[in-house]
C-alpha cells in the first residue's frame, strides 16, 4: 500500500455487528460434525488472500447503477452448481466463450453496454429442498454442493467435510484466474466473438435468428469501416457472483477494506441471497446487509409487496443507486399477474432497485423418465412475460440470470435442436438443476436481443 493512503480504522462495532447472524435463526447449513477441523478452517480462510477486491466490487455496484437507471443491462449466467471437477480450462473457457457471445448479441439489440457476470468461480452451495436423501432405504444427507460434501451416494461421500472449503476457495481462486487471463487477454475480442456468433446463425436450425444476426454483422463491418478501435474491444470487464449460502464460507473470506473501514465479502462482486433463505428475521439477510458488495434477493412468486419493502428497509436503506437487485423467478405462468404489482409498488421511489428475470427457477419440471429438468419455451415464456410486465408498468428491465453451460449438454427440453424427453439421456452432466447449453443460450441472447430492441 502507498505510505501516504489513510488507513481507516474500523468501528469495533461493525467488526462485532458481522457475528449477528451467529445468534439468529439460519437455514440450509450443513451438520460439520468435526468442529476442531472446521475451526481449523474457517481459520485460514480468515488469512488468505481475498479473491476480489473492493475497488471492483465498487466498480461493480456503479455499473449496476447504471442498469437501475436503464443505461445498461445485466447478463448473469453459469451453472446451478459449479463442481471441482468441472473447474477444466475447457468448461470455464466454453462457459466464458457463451457468456461473450449472448452478451454481443444483447449489446446490438439494447444498444447499451451490457454488464457481464458469471455464476461462477464460488458457486458451489446448494439450498435443498430436504436435509436427507433416500434411495433403497438407505437414508443419507443431502448433496449440498462441492464445497460442502460429495455427489456419491455413499456415507463417506455425503458427510459434510470442512476441507472442502478449502478446496473450494482454491478452486474458485483458479477459475477467477482463468477467466481474467480470457478476458483481459484477447480471448473477449468482439471480431472473434462475433465469428463465433457467425458459425451459429449459419446453422439452417437457426434461420429464424439470421435477419438479427446479419444486421449485427453489417454493424460490426460499419465499425470496422468507421476506424473503430478493436484493440480497445478486447478486454472486457467480467465479474464473479454466487449465492450467499454457506456462511462458514463467506464470514472467514469477509475482510475490512482499510481505504474505508467497511466490510466487503471478497469471494465474489456480488453475492445473492436465495428464495430459501431471505428471511427477514434470518441470519443471511441480517449478514448480508452488514457488507458493501452490491447484494441479488431473489423472489418467487409468494412475493408480497410488504415482504419486498422490508427486504428493502433493511438491505438498502439509504437507497443506494446499484446496491439492490431484485432476481424474480416467478414462473411462466405466474409472471403476468405476480410482477406487476411489485414493479408498480417501486416506480415511484427516486431510486428504484434493479429488476432481473431469473426465467430457470419457477419452471422446473420432472420428467416421467426421472430427468429434472426445463422447456426451453417457459423460459422464453418468463423473460418475455417480464418485459410484458416493465413495459406495462413502465419501469426498466435491468437483465436476465440464467443456468447455462457453454457445453452441448441435454439438460433443457426443446430449442431448435428440438430437445425431447428420451434425447435427455444424451448427455445430462448437471449434478442439480438442468442448464440451457451452449445454443439454447445463444438462442435465447437472440430472443433477448428482439425484446430489447423494443425497448
Ligand atoms: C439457484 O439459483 O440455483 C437457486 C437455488 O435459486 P432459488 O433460490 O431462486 O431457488
Ligand atoms: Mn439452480
């Protein structure tokens, strides 16, 4: 640090204020059971180095802003639960790849910067819907994520195992890695991403995608012909989130940034909170609202607008522009009559939080075959419902969350591959919710991409 940077001492109340939650009701913990071996871990995520930094993370919560005031727009996407094994150079790269690719595709069609975020390098934990799992009688806790305990239906696997957290830090450290090497590097450059686009809108399955996309290719030519600067258009900023869950995890990794005394959680930008766990009265409402990161609640469609002036009252009471997003997962059907009265209840405020469509949450479905999995036409159904929904109201929408992988999985019914329930079997790698692949996703940027530009 610069000899002459003020080092701001923080208040030892704010030091004490982020064990509160400690003494308050908490949901979708583990049972560690090795409580010297979680001391001994917590301990040292308590000294490494933080992932991310606050400088980025205030960076971050400016460009939110803008999204708030409708100046840009959000793309968030990644898998439901990132594992250890599918932190490969190949995954994160196609996962990144898919992200640079929607995201070109949105940039032409909301003729806006778009913000880029992957649900990745962390997100590792997992709500359950039940605390144990059966299968032939035998009884065992639930999977709750790599970082938690293994997949393997077996006692050794599924006991939750502190040094996984380890692990998990380390891993989420190389992913982060990787992704700014790709995306600082020449990886992100928009001519080569646009190539890639190119390859997908030639596919005949795609022909309903190639008036968007020639109009983005004339763009890109325009630019070119103009003397735009392509060297600048190579690095790209890329941020990091994943659901604020497991706080054994994201206590130790929360440090005081000495510039300001505040705390910052620095395993990731942005953290959110779940549908499963954004209790008012609830330990992680109460954790999350002591740190500066700019903070995702998700809300499903029991949402009451009390309930989400509350979230507000205490998450963001200074109403700080980019501080609070919104991530409703409402479901198809539900979207038209639950989002509206939300929406209108905020329009009035000056500072208005930041309204993303999660369309993967409300939509899942098994099949008869035991797949769990989603149809690509509700997910289109909700993101297009949630623009109905702004453009009724007349408020902005800021952005779409979404569970995806750059890979050629079959996890999502339907698309132009025309997905079917037996072609699930194909290749259904997702240890938890299904994910749109690598063209369900670019599908979807360009659906996005029609919605925007009526905007
Ligand atoms: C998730 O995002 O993977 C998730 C569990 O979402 P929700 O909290 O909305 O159910
Ligand atoms: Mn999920």
């Amino acid at each position: 640090m610069d000899s002459s940077e003020q080092v701001v001492t923080p208040d030892p109340a704010t030091i004490k204020g982020l064990d509160a939650w400690r003494s308050l009701p908490i949901k979708q913990q583990p049972q560690w059971g090795d409580s010297r071996a979680l001391e001994q871990v917590t301990g040292e995520l308590s000294t490494v180095p933080p992932l991310v930094f606050a400088g980025e993370v205030d960076m971050l919560r400016d460009r939110l802003a803008r999204v708030a005031r409708g100046d840009a727009f959000l793309l968030q996407g990644g898998d439901c639960a990132e594992t250890f094994a599918g932190a490969t150079a190949d995954q994160i790269r196609n996962r990144v790849k898919t992200i640079l690719q929607m995201a070109v595709v949105l940039t032409y069609g909301a003729s806006m910067p778009i913000i880029k975020m992957g649900r990745m390098a962390g997100q590792f934990a997992k709500p359950r819907s039940s605390d144990e799992e059966t299968r032939d009688g035998l009884t065992l806790p639930a999977y709750r994520g790599d970082i938690v305990n293994g997949y393997d239906f077996t006692a050794e696997s599924r006991t939750p195992d502190p040094s996984r957290m380890l692990r998990g830090y380390h891993t989420a450290a190389s992913t982060l890695n990787l992704i700014r090497a790709f995306t600082q590097g020449g990886f992100a450059d928009l001519r080569m991403v646009h190539s890639w686009n190119r390859g997908f809108a030639e596919n005949p399955a795609n022909v309903q995608y190639e008036g968007l996309a020639k109009e983005i290719d004339r763009a890109v030519k325009f630019m070119e012909a103009a003397g735009a600067d392509f060297d600048e258009l190579k690095r790209v900023e890329f941020y990091a989130s994943h659901e604020g869950l497991l706080m054994d995890y994201e206590r130790p990794l929360t440090r005081i940034d000495s510039r300001t005394g505040a705390p910052y959680v620095t395993s990731a930008h942005f953290l959110w909170i779940g549908e499963r766990t954004r209790e008012l009265d609830g330990a992680h409402v109460d954790f999350f609202s002591r740190v500066r990161n700019p903070l995702g609640v998700k809300l499903g469609p029991s949402t009451s607008v009390e309930d989400m002036k509350a979230l507000m009252d205490k998450l963001d009471p200074h109403r700080e522009p980019g501080r609070l997003t919104f991530i409703t997962r409402m479901g198809a059907n539900a979207i038209a009559d639950v989002l509206p009265p939300l929406l209108e209840a905020t329009k009035a405020m000056e500072i208005s939080p930041l309204w993303v469509s999660d369309p993967m949450h409300g939509n899942g479905m098994t099949t008869s075959t035991g797949f769990k999995t989603r149809r690509f036409e509700d997910v289109v159904k909700e993101v297009t419902g949630f623009f109905e929904a702004h453009r009724a109201v007349g408020t902005h929408p800021g952005g779409i969350h979404v569970e995806l992988t750059g890979d050629d999985v079959t996890e999502c019914l339907g698309g132009s591959q025309k997905i079917d329930e037996l072609g699930l079997e194909t290749r259904y790698e997702s240890l938890c919710d299904p994910r749109l692949n690598h063209q369900q996703s670019l599908e979807l940027a360009f659906l996005v991409a029609e919605e925007l530009t009526k905007l």
